[in-house]
C-alpha cells in the first residue's frame, strides 16, 4: 500500500492541501486496491483504528470495497467489532439499506468461521456485542471452526452482560455441540462462573443433562468442583441425576464416587440429602463410594462415611476382584484405625486372589504407616490368621496344565514369604560375588605395604661403630617420615578391609542380615579406598625421599600427577554408583 495514503488511514486524514482521497481511491478503482502484506484495504485500517469519518468517505467513494476480506477473510466489519469501534460499525452498516444484503454482510465468516459477533463476545465488547445482535436477532449464530458459538465463549470467560444480552435478544441462539461436545452450561461450570451458570440454569435446565465427548454432564464437574449451590439447584429440578453414570460404557462412575475421589464431605452430605440411596451405588469395577475413597487416601471422606449408619453394609461389599474396602486400604499402605476397626470389618474377608487384607499388607512394600497397619490387623486376631498359624511353608495350589507337566501331581507354590527370602539372598550372592573382588585387592596391598615396611627405602646403617646400627638411614628426612606413615595407613586400612569381609561373610549366611551385609560392604570398601590412597603417597614420598637430589622435581611431579588421576578415578565412580 502506498505509504501516503496507509498513514492518512492511519491517522483519518481525509484530505489538505498535499492529499486527496478521492483521487488515490479512484486511481485504486481503477488499477486494483492497494493492500498491506495481511491483505487489509485502505477500509480495513480505517476500521482497525476507529476512523468512522475516514470510513464513511471511503465508501462514499467506492462502496464496493465494503465486502472486502483481507488473507484471513475478514471484513472490516470483523476488525472493527474485535477493536470494540462501535461508530465504524454504525457506518459500515448505514451503507446498506436491502435488508438481506445487510444480513448475508453481518453473517459473514472469517477463515475461522468467526462472525463479528463472535469477535465481539471474544475481545469482551459488550457495547459491539448489543449492537451486533440487536441488527440481526433472528440469526442463530452457530458455533466456528473451533465449534464455539458466541454464547459458549461468553460462558466460558464469564462475560455474563454479554450472555444475558444474547439469551434475551437472539430468539434461537445456538447451545449445542461446543468443543468436546459441551454446552456452555460446561464451559460455565468447568470456569466456575455461576452468575453464568444460574443464567444459562433459568434459560434452559435441561442443559445440565448433555453429556461432554467422555460422558460427563455439567451436574458431574459441578460436584468434582464442589459447586454445591449449583449442584442443589439441579438436584432439586430432577433428583434423577445423581443417578447418571459419567463416562464410557466400560469405565464409568457416578457423582456419589466423584465426591468420594475429591474427599468432598460437604458435597457427600449434599448428594446423600437429596437422594439418601445414592451411598450405595456402583461405579464399572463394582466399587462403592467408601472403595474410591480408600483407593485415592481421602481419610476424612472414608470416615465420614463409616460414621454413617446407612452406610454400614459398604465395609463388606466386594469390588469386581473381590476386594473389600479394606483390601484396598491393605494395598495402598496406608492406616485408617477407623476402618479397621470398624465392626463390620472383622468378618473374615478373601478376594478372588485368596487374600486376606492382612496377605496383601505383608506384600506391600515396608513403610512406617505399613507396620502400624500390619499390627492393627494382627491385633484383631482374624485377618490372615489361616496364612500364620495353619499354613505350612508350601501350600499346594492346583496346577490346570497338571497333566501333561507333572503327571497328574499338585504343583508346589511358593508361600509369599519364602519367595521375598530368596530375593534377598541373591542379593547377599550378588554382593558377596563382589566383594571376592575387593579381597584379593586388599590382600595384595597389605602384603605390598608389608613388604615396604620391612625393606625400607635407602637401606638400614651397617656401620658396628656407630650408635644407629640397624637403624633406616633417610630416618631424619621429611619425605621418608612421610613414607612411612603413609605405608602404615595404607597397611592398616587394607587389614581392616580384610576384617570387614570376614564379618560379611559370618553374616551372608542369614538372607534377612541382608542390610547389615550392605553396610558391612560398605565401611570395607571406605577402607580399602583410603588404603589405595595412602599406597599412592607412600609411592610418592618413598621415591622423593630416595631421588630428591637427582630426579626430585621430577618424582614430585609425576608423583602429584597420579594422585590427581586417583583423586579423579574416586569421583567419577563415587558419582556413577
């Protein structure tokens, strides 16, 4: 576009004594419209800046450019409704007096399938909004691309004047089929927005009855939510929706289930008001409310429903699988006294797997609320008394392909706890295997250091005169004291080390000693590292004391140099085990 005439678009200048509209319009009729890289008219950036003066001159001028789209299939009458220009718009559509022109110009769509309105409702102009529909109530305005309508937007955002505005003037306005298959009745609820929610509630109730694209209806998210007051309204209009499975036909649930897997008391009490028989509902697996409660830890909801006489008869319902609310609370390792505790729940109780809650506690893995559980079931002396003082180690448990394995024979089945011992000693193998390793390194430093120990670097004094007979002769050098520390060290730590395995191996022997073998391991391998280390120095000391007066600066230098590339060997380890 020409710069001269973009800026007067800009800035709404008509015309002075250097420009004239007129005649760029005309040359524009004439040659083809000028337009910017996003394919907006001279019109289009009038309408983007609110230039309704400029805008009435343009089409005085050429009316034909009214109709004009740019890339995305906007008219200015799009762009102005999104800039909230509600004088543009006016002029725009003074332009038209056929009335079904006028329609087919106010419901055209961009290539999202938006109508002004829609952009209207999106960028919250509620002036643009009563405008654009008081022109053209009878339209129904469906939903775009994106299957939002201009109703479901302003649910969903909570502009409720906008919502009102379209329930009050548009005499069919589209509600169904949003995003996900929702009803702005969703969308509000989902968003929380319950001006929105009561409005759309009065206007048409039964929307609260639409399943979603997964089942759900707006009565479900409202309990998810803990929308109670909205969730009072609709039960109060038909009680028969707390009865309404939310969900696919083989994985589904009801609001009683909902409310138990948020452990929302409050809204458990509201649904129980309303319709006292939904506590014993099912959801696809067969569980009660009290079973997803203790599978999703929500304490406080399993004992408020323990509390209830009416739900009493829950404690004892198997699931699908057999499992009793109290198997899933064995198997979720967590500790509910009141459930275990409860009198219903002391009746002897095996799932389809032959468990007792107690079996499937002594499975889980080891926490602190895990042993306060196992002793509480121990304690009421029925769960999985059968499993502790009457079965032996090995039960026999029939085999269907007996015949043709093992010649008509019971197959022999590992009892739980046999099987957890044998894990643990193949772990003590496995350590042990290891630790062979380490011995025979230990062994050959000790027997290293010894040997240094007793032929000691720059030899003993052999003169018979001298008081110092016997006696090493670098004893008065620095480096050789350092030697023979450092030897000692490294002596007395692979001893250690040594020691250490001895004990791991008295201790291997027993599969539950399996933590005290792993400490044991260890504590020798600390020792044997530091024993590695002191060899190293005692090299480097040991060879400075005898070369220092031809190679000394050369000893400590490759000496320095192998005690980094330990140090260096040590941390890469340390850090990648």
């Amino acid at each position: 576009m020409d710069p001269t005439l973009y800026k007067a678009a800009m800035r709404g200048n008509i015309g002075d004594a250097n420009f004239l509209l007129a005649d760029h319009l005309k040359r524009d009729e004439e040659n083809g419209y000028q337009v910017t890289p996003k394919g907006n008219t001279v019109l289009h950036v009038a309408a983007l800046y609110g230039h309704s003066h400029f805008a009435a001159e343009v089409l005085k001028i050429t009316p034909a450019m009214l109709c004009c789209q740019n890339k995305k299939n906007e008219t200015a009458l799009h762009i102005a409704a999104n800039e909230g220009h509600t004088e543009v718009v006016l002029v725009l559509l003074a332009r038209i007096e056929d009335h079904n022109i006028k329609e087919k110009f106010m419901r055209m769509m961009d290539a999202g399938g938006d109508t002004a309105l829609h952009k209207a409702v999106r960028s919250q102009h509620l002036d643009m909004v009563k405008l654009l529909v008081k022109e053209d109530p009878e339209f129904e305005f469906p939903p775009n691309h994106a299957q939002e309508t201009p109703l479901y937007l302003a649910a969903e955002s909570g502009f409720h004047d906008a919502l009102i505005n379209i329930l009050e003037s548009c005499k069919k306005p589209t509600y169904a089929a949003g995003p996900s298959n929702r009803t702005p009745l969703h969308a509000a609820v989902i968003q929380e927005h319950r001006d929105c929610i009561r409005s759309l509630w009065r206007w048409n109730k039964p929307l609260c009855e639409e399943p979603d694209l997964w089942g759900w209806n707006s009565l479900h998210y409202a309990v998810k939510l803990g929308l109670e007051d909205v969730v009072s309204d609709m039960l109060r209009w038909k009680k028969s929706l707390v009865y309404l499975p939310a969900g696919s036909e083989n994985d589904w649930t009801t609001a009683i289930h909902i409310a138990a897997s948020e452990g929302d008391v409050n809204m458990i009490n509201k649904l129980l008001y309303h319709c006292p028989d939904c506590w014993d509902m099912l959801n696809s697996n067969n569980q009660n409310a009290l079973h997803v409660a203790v599978l999703n830890n929500q304490d406080e909801a399993v004992c408020f429903l323990l509390d209830s006489d009416e739900c009493d008869n829950l404690v004892v319902d198997p699931d699908s699988d057999g499992n009793t609310p109290l198997h899933l609370l064995a198997a979720s390792g967590n500790h509910v006294p009141e459930l275990i505790n409860h009198p219903r729940a002391k009746k002897m109780s095996f799932n389809k797997q032959n468990q007792t809650p107690l079996d499937i506690a002594l499975s889980c893995t080891a926490t602190t609320k895990k042993e306060k559980l196992v002793e509480d079931l121990f304690s009421i002396g029925r769960f999985g008394k059968r499993d502790f003082e009457v079965k032996r180690k090995y039960e026999y448990m029939p085999n269907p392909n007996a015949e043709t394995e093992t010649g008509g024979k019971m197959q022999l089945k590992e009892d739980d706890h046999d099987k957890a011992k044998k894990e643990d000693q193949t772990e003590v193998e496995s350590i042990m295997k290891v630790a062979q390793f380490h011995i025979v390194v230990a062994t050959l430093i000790m027997t290293v250091t010894f040997a240094a120990g007793i032929t000691l670097p720059g030899g003993f004094e052999s003169d018979p005169d001298s008081h110092n007979q016997g006696m090493a002769i670098l004893t008065r050098k620095t480096a050789f004291r350092a030697f023979a520390v450092s030897d000692a060290i490294a002596f007395t730590f692979s001893a250690g080390a040594i020691f250490i395995y001895f004990l791991m191996a008295a201790q291997s022997r027993i599969p539950q000693r399996e933590k005290i073998v792993w400490k044991f391991y260890n504590l020798a391998a600390i020792c044997q590292c530091l024993s590695m280390f002191a060899v190293v120095i005692a090299f480097a000391t040991g060879m400075f004391a005898t070369l220092s007066h031809s190679l000394g600066l050369a000893v400590c230098f490759i000496s320095s140099l192998t005690i980094l590339l330990y140090i260096l060997v040590v941390t890469y380890i340390a850090r990648n085990t």
